[in-house]
C-alpha cells in the first residue's frame, strides 16, 4: 500500500500504484462492439475463460521506480505523496477490472474512432450500479462566504439534493458569454476561497479565466461542506458536476454553445469522467489526473476499490474510447503525474478527440497558470486548438 501521512512529511509504503502502471502492459488489447453484447451477461466466474479467448497472457512486468508529484488541496488542506516501487507485480485482478468496463458497457465501438452514438457507456454504468460506502471522513463544513468578492454563493440541484457552489457574478451587460465549470483539487467534494490572489507557482484558483470575463462556476459535490449525500469519490460527483453544468446553462448571461469544463489534479481526474459521460461541453481541459482511482492509494475514494467494478466506473483509462468532444489533458514534466498514469493513457488511447501534452519545465502546479491564460485568450476568440508549438516556452 502507498501510505499518506496528512500534515507533515510523506511516508512510503509498498507498490500499490505500481499496479496502476503494469495494468497498460496487460490489456492494450481492447474490444470492439461486436464482443460487447454477449459480454454484458458474463458472470465474474467467467473472466478467466474470456481473458483466455482474448489472449491476455502477458506476464507480470518489472515497474521502475519513480516519484510522483504532491496532490494538493488548494487551499491547503492536504497534501500527499505517491511511489512506485520496482518490484514485480501480478496483474489478474487489474486485468480483470478493465475487462469488467465490458460488463458494463451495453454498446461500445472499437478504440480506432471516437463513437457515434447516443448512449454513454459509463453514465448508464453508474446509473445503474449502486455502490457500496465503506469508510466516510468529517465534513468540511460551510463553504466560504465570498463577500467583498466577484463571486456569489449559490446552491444548484443536483441528484442527492440542493449543492453549494461559487458563481460569477451577473455582468449585467446584456450579453450572453462563455463560461467554464472549474473542479479544484485535492477534496474536490468542497469549495473554498477561490478569489483571493494566488501564487503564479501554483495557481488553482484558475484565474485567468475571471480575469478574461469568463463567467466561472466552482460546484461542490455530495458529501462535501454542509452539503446532503456521501461522498464516494470519483462516481456520483460526476453526476453532480453534470447538474451544475445544467444549473450553468440555465443563466440568461451564459452562452450555452461555449460551456467548458476544467480541474486540476483530483479534479482533472474527475473532468475526464465527465467527459466520458458526456458531448455536452465545447470542450474539457484535465490537468494533471490519475489513470485509475487506486492511483490515490486509498484516499478520495470511499468505496472498496479491491471490488474490480468500483474500481473501473472511477477509472478514466477505462473510458477514453467514449470521449466525444475535445479533451485536452495537461502535465508537467517535474514531479507530476505523467510517468505511470499520464503517460500509460496517451499511450494507449486511440480516440482523435482526446490530445495529451507534457510540458517541459513546469510541475503538477506551474503548469497551470500559463496554460490557463491560453485557454482563456483561445475561449475569448472562440476556438479552441491547442497544438505543442502553443505550449512551448510558456511560463
């Protein structure tokens, strides 16, 4: 297990995250629709004889070692830190969990092209399983008052009840303007103060886009502050954040062709879930997220992550063939998340919709501000298209 030591120095334990990183080595081998319909009845007894037929037999790989970068709450709250040890590892139960995405999954195309359909497998998944909550951790309690700021507290309907959320102020010109959904990090289930200036080294307040008139929705979810619901962890949060976006659109000042969706870090892993659930956004910037929900060695996620389907419906490399909009999936290159998680999915991923970039020179936090000042002037012109030449020498 990778053991996280809250509010003091890291401690390590053990190579849980290094099972995260063996999974791609095993199942780059991906199923296409014509194999989906007679695997949505198989049984968990039948994994065996389907991996058989499919031909999974790779053997268990050697992982280096490697750092991977603090995941901070912005505001201070936590801090961790994960390792990868090199020891040889066994791969069953992680092959199993990415074929149990089949069992979920009631249509599905091959990884060659973005789909084209109506139906998102991983919102029905979660729509239709019922997880099971095994630990829960003190809530936060009130979110922030932003008095003073350019921010209202509101409260949006979503799923488990009214929720609480920064909002833009009205600008009060009349006009309809873009707007982005912002998840921050760490606990991404409770919102703090955001206004307040940030160091540019590791801005999650996301600035630049206030500061480019774009209207900014910072929604909690279930279980955090003062809010109904437990939280689960990278499950029903993105239902959540689907019914802030509704909530969003439902603003007279808000243009409903140019909602965006962005988080860092817990947050960025989040956004990816919900661009696998949905086309509704222009476009979805994750930074800095995690292949699988066990990256996190336990925290953030309050169901039993060794039960192979919690694992998947919480796991982004599970879904990336169901992205049907822009993703852009960021990182630095210093003690981020891109060796072992990062990485292994643009690695695998097939679907020309998703565009993954590791900028040299910054980490898990200084690659936020200056990416986000070129989204927000991209957003501002109302094109999006992010290319490397972009990003070079940004800082």
């Amino acid at each position: 297990m990778v053991e996280f030591k809250r509010g003091g120095p890291p401690k390590y334990a053990g190579a849980e995250l290094a099972l995260c990183t063996a999974l791609v080595k095993a199942t780059t081998q991906r199923h296409s629709a014509r194999h989906v319909s007679h695997l949505a009845h198989l049984r968990l007894s039948d994994l065996a004889k389907h991996r058989a037929l499919r031909g999974i037999t790779q053997a268990a790989p050697t992982v280096p070692r490697r750092h991977y970068a603090p995941l901070a709450h912005p505001f201070g709250r936590l801090r961790q830190f994960c390792v990868i040890s090199s020891e040889p590892i066994h791969l069953m139960r992680l092959r199993q969990t990415s074929i149990l995405v089949l069992l979920f999954s009631i249509v599905a195309c091959s990884t060659s092209s973005a789909p084209n359909r109506a139906e998102f497998p991983l919102r029905d998944a979660r729509q239709s399983f019922k997880t099971n909550i095994v630990r829960t951790e003190p809530a936060f309690g009130a979110a922030d008052d932003p008095s003073g700021s350019d921010f209202d507290l509101i409260r949006y309907d979503a799923p488990v009840g009214k929720l609480a959320a920064y909002l833009s102020k009205n600008p009060g010109d009349g006009l309809r303007h873009p707007a982005i959904v912002w998840i921050t990090g760490g606990e991404t289930q409770s919102i703090g103060d955001i206004w307040s200036p940030q160091s540019r080294s590791n801005d999650q307040s996301a600035a630049a886009y206030r500061k480019a008139g774009i209207i900014m929705m910072f929604p909690s979810q279930r279980g955090g502050n003062d809010n109904p619901g437990q939280r689960e962890g990278f499950l029903g949060e993105a239902d959540d954040i689907l019914a802030a976006t509704d909530y969003l659109a439902s603003l007279p000042y808000v243009d409903t062709q140019q909602i965006y969706l962005g988080g860092h870090s817990t947050g960025g892993t989040l956004a990816m879930l919900v661009a696998e659930s949905t086309d509704r956004y222009r476009a979805v910037f994750a930074f800095g997220p995690a292949a699988w929900a066990n990256q996190y060695g336990g925290d953030f996620v309050f169901a039993d992550l060794k039960d192979d389907r919690e694992l998947a419906l919480r796991s982004p490399y599970e879904w990336l063939a169901d992205v049907r909009r822009p993703l852009y999936v960021f990182e630095g290159s210093e003690q981020g998340n891109w060796d072992g998680a990062i990485e292994i999915m643009a690695t695998s991923n097939k679907n020309p919709n998703i565009h993954f970039f590791r900028l040299d020179g910054h980490s898990h936090f200084s690659v936020l501000a200056p990416v986000n000042e070129l989204l927000a002037a991209q957003i501002v012109r109302g094109n999006i298209d992010v290319r490397e030449a972009d990003l070079s020498g940004l800082k």
